[in-house]
C-alpha cells in the first residue's frame, strides 16, 4: 500500500517529545544516607549506654558532607539499576522484551500511517549468550532529527501526553531496549529509516549516555535502501534464547492472533546461523479503524495533575478552562458545578481565573467536579480487534474445533473508556491433560508475565467452569483442551507496573471480562453437550451394529429358521431397538 509521504513529515516531530521525570527518578541520594556517628567509650564507671549527641559543630560539617554527595540522579542511571522494572530482569526474558518493544513500536507506526503492516523480525545469534534482534517495517519512517532522542533518550515519545489507544504510552520501551543492549555488549543501536521515495534513507549508530539520559551518534550517513519508507532498528544485546511459553515464536503467533491485519516474518536464531523462516501472513485485508485521541473526562483526573493543568492553562476562566481541557463539560455542567461550589462554600466560581485558584481551593474545587454528574465519556475512540475478526485469525492459528469470540460493548473505569473482548477455543489438537492457555492482550499486545498479578487471570480463575462442562480445580484456570483470550483496548491501560506486564483490578474491567467469559462460557457448555450426545449415540448404534447380527444367527440356531427369516428378524430387532432409543 502506497504510503502518504505528508505522514512521515506530519507533525512526528512536533508531537514527540521529552516527558518529565517521575519523582522516583527524581530523588536524591539524601533520603538514603544515614548519619552514623561514633562515640569513644568513657573509662571508668560503666554507664548506662545513651544516645549519643552530636556537638552542634559537628552536625553541620556532616550536613556539608552530605550535600556534597546530593546530586540529581539521571533518569536512565535509575533505570539502569532497575532495569527489572522495565522487563529486563534476566537474559530470557530481556530478548523477549527486546522483540516485544521494537514489535509494538512498529505495528503503532504503520498503524497511524494507514499502512498494512509488514514486519520482518530476524533473531541471530553469535555466542552462546549474545544475539541480535533486528525488526524491520514499512510504517512512515522517522525524521532525521529525532532519531537520536527516541533511541538514545529515555521518557521522550509521542504517545505518554495523548490519550490514544496505542501500544505505546510512556516513551521508555525502545530506548530501555538498547541501553540493555549497550549495558550488557557495549554496542550501539543500529537504526536505517526512510520516510519517503523522495528522502534518502539514513543509516545510524546511536549510544545512550546513562549519566546525562541523551543520545551519543557515533554514525550518520546516507545509505541505499530498497524500501520506500520504513524502519529498520537492530539491538545487540546479551539474552538467552528459550522455547516453550516464553518463546519469541510463541509470542509472535499471539500477537498475530490479536493484529490479524499485519504480517510477520520472523527468523528464528539457530547454531549454524539463521533457522527457516516462520510467515504469520495476515488474515484481514483492512487496517483496523484508526482510534481517536480524546480529552480527559474530569471524573478520570487526579488532584495532582489536575493542579497542573490550572496551572498550564491559557484559559482565562474556570469555565473555558474546563470546556477546553475536559471531555463532556457543557453548559449544564458548568451550572451544575456554580451551585455544588456555592453550596460547598469554596472561595472559587467558573469565572475564577484558574492560575490564581489558591491551593486548598483547587483540592475542593476538584472534590466538587467529582460530585456533579457528568455523562460519561465517548467511546468511538476504541478500535477492538472485532468478533469475526479475531474469530477468524483464531481459527488460522489454534487447531481446535470450536471456537467463539465476544466483542463486549464499551465501559469506562475512572473515567477512561475500554473494551474488553474474550475468545475461546476447545478440542481438536488442543492439549486436556493440562491448564488451559490464557492469551492476555492489552491493546492488541500479548502480555507475557506476572499472569498471577493480572485481572485477566483473576477473572478467568472466579468463573465457575464446571458450571459449563470444563473441569476446574479451587481457585486455579480450568484443566480442558482450550484456550482463552481476553484483550482490554483503553485509551489508557491501568498497568500494575512500567514493564506493562499485568492489567490492575479495576472491579469495572474485572466486571466485563467476567460477563465476557460467561457468555463463551455458555457456547462451549452446549458444544460440549452436543459432542457428548453425539458420542453416546454413537456408542450405542454401534452395539446394535455389532450384536444383533450375533442374536440373529444364536435365534436360527434355537428355532431352526431359514436365513431369509433369521434376517428378517435381524431387521425387525434393529427397527424396534432404534425406535426405542429415540423415544
Ligand atoms: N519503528 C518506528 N517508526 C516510527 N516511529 C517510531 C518507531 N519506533 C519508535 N518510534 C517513535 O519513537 C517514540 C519512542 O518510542 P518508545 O518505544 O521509546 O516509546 P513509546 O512507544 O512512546 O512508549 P512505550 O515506552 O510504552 O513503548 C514513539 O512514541 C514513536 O513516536
Ligand atoms: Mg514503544
């Protein structure tokens, strides 16, 4: 699909940009240091032991010593030394991630560029604990200037500051990836990029400067390159490469179950250099619906940014300030908001001006808001996968033989709006010996860890199963052949942590998996019921086949009849036996 050329140029660079620094990153090593101070034993008489107490002097020289010690602490220095926070905790599990963030990256570009994504992901390995994940697209391509910062700077992104469904939300994933890779083999990332016929396409080596948080290009140059537009980013990193559940090819088959309008080719790493080429072609020819950015809906913010927003605003009243920055503030909220403020006695009316609000005022001023009834926000911003859809990519992908999907109509948690879809898949090839599979999605990407943290499993758990024919142990997932998904798409994903491993348990979103699993639920309970119908019928047709013919020739024999009588009551036995057991 031809690309438009305006999209790489499109304000990419205007909306990228650098997010501010969280205050875990922000703390100095101050709270940390203790004052340890030694008091030379007295001789003579034993004492009772006392504090011991500092001489005035003494204290401020060791407050100047620690303040020569305090300093600001870079963001990626934090990260660097705790990277179990952004799911780079062990080898095995650092490749995966690797993978996963330059997957989500490019399936997020070439979405908002209306492309049909076409990614090629080729795993090499060099050593025994040393490979190199490089994954191609043919989304926009990135623009010159901003390539340094996105590889080489951490929190620096187009997606945190937008409320989009998006893969992406907080502009850490790629740069985390290769300062792992840096940190663990000292190579820099390779990055090739083209955002247009027109342009050249560019060839880059970016290294991250963990002291500073910015970017060291170590290379730039013109290069040739057969694609039109696209991005290649190549991260040489220490890892460990792993079959079974956590395997990268068992992560691609998720992701395209859940991104059936996407094709990934990936080279597995083998000993001799590349293994064969796995194709998960796509099996919808349509990019999903492109998903709204909306504004916040005034329920769904907390003090503290809300504070901010007074703050940042060019509004000049409480109410423009309001209309402007919120979703589904009209006139009848701003009326509604005057009388709860009135009665409430706050010093503030929706003409204040919102940078003078005092401090106090603006805390009950946000109490009110939480008050009033506001209707709830719009949810045409979301893009589900679609029930035939991710019917369909199920049916390409798991070798079952009955299979169902819901698409759960929208709700909101805090204020922000989701959609939760569940699908099922039972019998065929399917293992029964074993738990179940659960596939988690969160905007279309499979989450592979911390399962037990996640809403997604505590709801599958809660279900009673035995209630729809599939075994079930106290407070485990179901033991069938059979495998769930459940996919949340939010404009916002109440992640438990930066590494967006596990979904939080909201009750609204726990609520809705629920009501989505029962209603699969009770599509498998009557397939199953069916399939048991069917065999038992079966099983007893079978014993008429076999035994009758054997009454028949024992009957010749007692009563001495010619063979066409012996079949005749052969024939009238089965007729009989057949009626009967239809009755
Ligand atoms: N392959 C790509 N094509 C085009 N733009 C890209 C590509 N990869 C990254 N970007 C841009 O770089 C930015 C930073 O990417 P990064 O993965 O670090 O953060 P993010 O995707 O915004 O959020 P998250 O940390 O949740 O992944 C993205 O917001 C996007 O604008
Ligand atoms: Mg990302």
């Amino acid at each position: 699909m031809e690309q438009d050329p305006r999209i790489a140029a499109r304000g990419r660079s205007a909306s990228q940009m650098q997010i501010e620094v969280p205050f875990a990153a922000k703390r100095t090593v101050a709270t940390k240091a203790k004052a340890k101070t030694k008091t030379k034993p007295k001789r003579g008489r034993a004492r009772a032991p006392s504090k011991p107490t500092p001489r005035r002097g003494r204290q401020e020289d060791l407050a100047q010593t620690l303040a020569g010690r305090q300093r600001e602490i870079s963001v990626s220095e934090f990260f660097a030394k705790n990277r179990h926070l952004l799911g780079f905790d062990n080898p095995a599990k650092a490749l995966l991630t690797t993978v996963k963030e330059a997957v989500d990256n490019a399936l997020d570009a070439c979405e908002e560029a209306n492309v049909l994504p076409e990614l090629h992901v080729v795993v090499t390995q060099f050593a025994e604990d040393r490979f190199c994940v490089a994954v191609e697209d043919n989304g926009p391509g990135i623009v010159r200037g901003q390539v340094p910062k996105i590889f080489g700077k951490l929190l620096y992104g187009s997606k945190f500051h937008s409320l989009k469904q998006s893969r992406g939300q907080q502009g850490i994933g790629i740069s985390a990836a290769g300062m792992y890779g840096l940190l663990t083999t000292g190579k820099p990332v390779l990055v090739m990029s083209r955002t247009s016929r027109r342009a050249t396409a560019r060839r880059f080596e970016v290294a991250i400067n963990t002291k500073k948080n910015a970017p060291d290009i170590l290379l730039e140059e013109e290069t040739e390159w057969e694609k039109d537009h696209g991005t290649r980013v190549e991260i040489t990193l220490q890892g460990t490469y792993k079959k079974g559940r956590h395997s990268i090819d068992g992560y691609l088959k998720q992701v395209s179950v859940a991104n059936p309008h996407a094709r990934i080719v990936y080279t597995p790493p083998s000993r001799e250099g590349n293994g064969e080429t796995i194709d998960y072609d796509r099996t919808a020819s349509e990019p999903p619906r492109e998903p709204k950015e909306i504004r916040p809906h005034p329920h769904g913010v907390e003090l503290g940014i809300f504070l901010k927003m007074l703050q940042d605003t060019k509004a000049r009243n409480l109410q423009g300030f309001l209309r402007a920055e919120f979703s589904r503030v009209g006139q009848k909220v701003i009326e509604d908001l005057g009388v709860e403020l009135a009665a409430a006695k706050v010093g503030v009316t929706t003409r204040s001006h919102p940078k003078r609000i005092a401090a106090r005022d603006a805390e009950a001023l946000h109490q009110a808001l939480g008050r009033i009834k506001i209707m709830s926000p719009q949810t045409d911003c979301l893009s589900p996968i679609g029930e035939e859809l991710l019917l369909k990519a199920l049916e390409s992908r798991v070798p079952a033989d009955f299979y169902t999907t819901v698409t759960r109509p929208p709700a909101v948690y805090r204020g922000n709006p989701f959609q939760i879809e569940v699908g099922l898949a039972h019998g065929g090839d399917l293992s029964g010996d074993d738990l179940i599979e659960l596939y988690r999605y969160a905007n279309r990407v499979p989450l592979q860890y911390q399962r037990g943290a996640c809403a997604m499993t505590k709801a599958v758990v809660d279900v009673p199963w035995r209630n729809y024919r599939i075994s079930q142990s106290r407070g485990a997932l179901p033991t069938a052949p059979m495998i769930l998904v459940v996919h949340i798409a939010s404009v916002w994903v109440p992640f438990t942590s930066e590494s967006k491993e596990a979904v939080a348990h909201y009750p609204e979103i726990l609520r809705e998996i629920r009501l989505g699993l029962q209603e699969c639920g009770r599509r498998v309970a009557l397939h199953i019921g069916r399939r048991r119908r069917a065999a038992e019928e079966h099983k007893k047709r079978s014993y008429i086949q076999k035994y009758i013919p054997q009454i028949g020739i024992a009957l010749q024999e007692i009563l001495g009849l010619s063979d066409r009588s012996r079949d005749k009551t052969v024939k009238t036995l089965t007729d009989v036996l057949e009626r009967s057991r239809k009755m």
